[in-house]
C-alpha cells in the first residue's frame, strides 16, 4: 500500500512540475518580450535625447542670430534718428 500512494503523489508531482515548467516558460516569454520594448524604448530615448540636443543648438543659434539683428536694428534706427 505504501509503494502505491509513493507512486501517486509521483504521478501528482510529475503533473504539477509539468504545469510549472509551462508557467515558467510563459513568463520568461513574456519577460522577454518586456525587455525587448525595454530596448527599443531606451534606443528611441536616447534618439530624442540627441535630437533634443541639436534643436538645443538650432535654438542657441538663432538666439545669438537674434541679438545680432537686434543689435544692427538699433544702430540703424539711431542713425535714421540721426537724419530725420
């Protein structure tokens, strides 16, 4: 009688190993799909990143270009001044 119950909760433990190592598969699917957005969302950050900073240069560059006009404005609305 002992060696049948020993063989049952085998059998019981064969089917509950068979249900976690599918568990186990599923999940490390999953894990690994979620690390594969992980990826490709850091790779578009770091895009963005860059061109965050090259429109942080165009805008530096126009603002420089700005006070230079400015600058030019001024003098000529003073020498216009000058004449009328």
């Amino acid at each position: 009688m002992r060696i049948s119950t020993l063989k049952k909760r085998i059998c019981s433990e064969c089917s509950i190993n068979i249900e976690l190592t599918s568990s186990i598969k599923e999940l490390e699917a999953k894990n690994s799909a979620k690390v594969d957005q992980i990826m490709f969302i850091r790779k578009e950050f770091e895009g963005e990143k860059y061109n965050n900073s090259n429109l942080q240069v165009k805008i530096n560059s126009l603002n420089n270009h700005n006070r230079v006009i400015t600058t030019q404005n001024e003098e000529l609305t003073r020498e216009l001044n000058q004449f009328f």
